[in-house]
C-alpha cells in the first residue's frame, strides 16, 4: 500500500482464509496516513464486495485506462 490519506480505511482485496471462507481485512490509517490498526475476517457481502470494487479500480489504474 501506498501513500494514504489521514484518517481512512481500506479494504484487502477479497480473500480465503485457511478455513476456506471468503472475507476482506479493512486496514485503518490515522494522522499522517500512518497504519493504526486492521479489522480482519469480514465476511458480510456487501463488505467483500467493497474489496472487490477496490481491486478493479487497482487494476483499471495499473492497467491504464
């Protein structure tokens, strides 16, 4: 991960665990955009989908267009 801005969250891409369930980890950054902690394990739908938006923005970005 890169620079981030103060005070937000990202979300992982999605991923399996070695229990086999798909979930997201959500890493927090706070003043000066330096890590502060990550939520792991999140397995709610709507979540995992926000990892994957994030993974296709990631890859439209690195992909050029």
């Amino acid at each position: 991960m890169g620079k981030h801005t103060p005070n937000t969250s990202e979300p992982s891409y999605p991923h399996e665990g070695k229990f086999g369930k798909e979930h997201i980890d959500v890493y927090h950054f706070g003043r000066g955009g330096k890590k502060t902690g990550t939520t792991k394990h999140i397995t709610d739908p709507g979540m995992i989908r926000w990892g994957e938006k994030k993974k296709e923005y990631d890859e439209g970005k690195a992909g050029g267009k």
